[in-house]
C-alpha cells in the first residue's frame, strides 16, 4: 500500500513550545505541584503522559483556593484576564504558554473595542480559544459567529466592525462570512488572525484527499483543527477515517485500498502519527 504523509502532520509551533515549557516544568520543580489549567493541548494522550509525570489539570469550575500553591501553566488555546487574575491573587505562579499568535488576537481585541469597535469573533463558542479571547474583551461589544444564520440574528447597523477568527477556523468558511458582511455594506475591518500552519495543514490534507482511495485523520477527539481536517478531507475523499490512535485503525477497511493519505491536527505527537504510518505501511 502506497502511504502519503502528509508534511505539514503533527504539532504545530504554538503547541511544540506548550507542551515543552511543561517539560522544563517538570524538570525544575522544586517539590512544587505542577498544574496546566485546562488540558496544556487537546490531545489525551498527551494530557495523559505528563499527569503520570504529576502535572495536574485545573478544572475552569475547581475553587483555586482549595488547591496547594504551585505553578500553573496556561494552556496554548489561552484564558482571559480575569483567570490571570484569579490564579495570581490564589498564589499560584504563573508560566503563559498560550500561543504567541492567539495573545495576539487577545490584544486586537482588547484594543479595537476600546476604539468603539463592535468585534465579531469568528469561531466556535464553546472553544477555550475563543473563551479565552471573549475574556479580554473589555466590553460586551462582541458576538461570536460561526455560521451565515448567525450573521442574520445580528443587527448592527452603523457600527464599526472588528473580525477576528480563531486560529483554527476553516479558512474558506471565514472568507465567506467576510464576504457576506462586506456585502451589508458595514464599515469593516478584517484581521485574518486564522494561524498560517493552520491554513497550510487544511489545503495540504484537501489536496492529498483528492489523490488517495483513503484518508486518515489523527487528533484528540476534543481537537477543533482536527475536526476542521476531517471534514474537508470528507469532502474530498468519502473514505475518511478520524483516529486519536493507532488502536482506534480498523485496518479491515483498507485491505482493498492501494493508496492511503495520512494526515493529522497540531496536537497530534509525531509518536502517534509513526505508528499509525508503520501499521498502513505493512
């Protein structure tokens, strides 16, 4: 079985330097218990690896105050200014590994509203990204879309319009709900804050999809871009599989296949991604 791998598979920038500030954690505590709050990535297996290491997660609902002081390290997807807050007046010490490009859409925001823009955040609601980016809106001159239907319940005529996006949104469904406001004619300013690798990694695997018998997707079955991957790898190839490991492969589905494309989310370990290659490969 011919095996494509896709190049752009596995972690990406923002989740490589999570995930290793975690590590070095690890290696310099000093008796001190270690706690990521919210799962540091969305990927289980990852999350798994470092509580055998003792790296505790923080619930969002968990009393602060009820836990032993330690360091926390925040999450890659972010939190808002008010948990900042909360874990630094409950004497924890705080190490930010939230990715440098979604600070920076907590920054757009924080700065637009307070010039008197209405901000549309582009993304999945209940997404800690776009929890985190919520909570640093200084105001309640915000919606967060995902959907034409969306843009319809909303009225905002007159208003200056900010449009930022989670880093993992599809990127062609972002362009379209651009389109469909620029076409209200509101006066608009758009910040394609959608990540780079996310773009490539999505038109990679489109790519790849349409020249295979088979797709395979792995991430976290809680991994937005991964869900994002396996929708347009579905559109481009009806045998599309999603995986978070190689125990969940039925390989019975692919014995008549004789051209597989392999392709996975940023919180997809490069461990996870060679065994799934290996096992396709035989």
């Amino acid at each position: 079985m011919k095996v494509t791998l896709a190049k752009s598979a596995g972690f990406c920038f923002g989740v490589k330097r999570a995930v290793d500030m975690v590590y070095e954690q690890i290696e310099d505590a000093k008796e001190r218990p270690i706690y990521t709050y919210g799962p540091i990535i969305h990927n289980e297996e990852v999350v798994k690896e470092l509580a055998e290491k003792g790296v505790r997660v923080i619930a969002e609902d968990e009393n602060l105050h009820g836990l032993e002081p330690g360091t926390v390290i925040i999450r890659s997807h972010g939190v808002g200014r008010k948990v900042k807050e909360d874990l630094e007046n409950a004497g924890f010490t705080i190490v930010d590994a939230t990715c440098p490009f979604v600070q920076k859409i907590h920054r757009y925001v924080a700065k637009y509203a307070e010039e008197g823009y209405f901000v549309l955040i582009v993304g999945s609601e209940s997404h800690p990204e776009v929890q985190g980016i919520v909570g640093w809106m200084p105001n309640d001159s915000y919606a967060v879309i995902s959907t034409p239907q969306d843009l319809e319940d909303l009225a905002l005529a007159g208003e200056k319009i900010c449009i930022v996006s989670q880093t993992t949104f599809n990127y062609n469904k972002f362009q379209e709900l651009v389109e469909i406001i620029r076409k209200k004619g509101y006066d608009i300013l758009v910040l394609n804050t959608i990540c780079n690798a996310t773009e490539e990694r999505q038109s990679e695997a489109a790519m790849i999809a349409r020249d295979v018998d088979a797709m395979i997707v792995i991430g976290g079955k809680h991994s937005s871009n991964t869900q994002k991957l396996f929708e347009i790898c579905k559109k481009e190839c009806q045998d599309t599989y999603y995986i978070q490991t190689k125990e969940d492969l039925d390989l019975s589905v692919l014995q008549s296949i004789s051209n597989v494309g392999i392709t996975a989310g940023a919180s997809t370990p490069n461990k996870i991604i060679e065994e799934v290659q290996k096992i396709c490969q035989k």
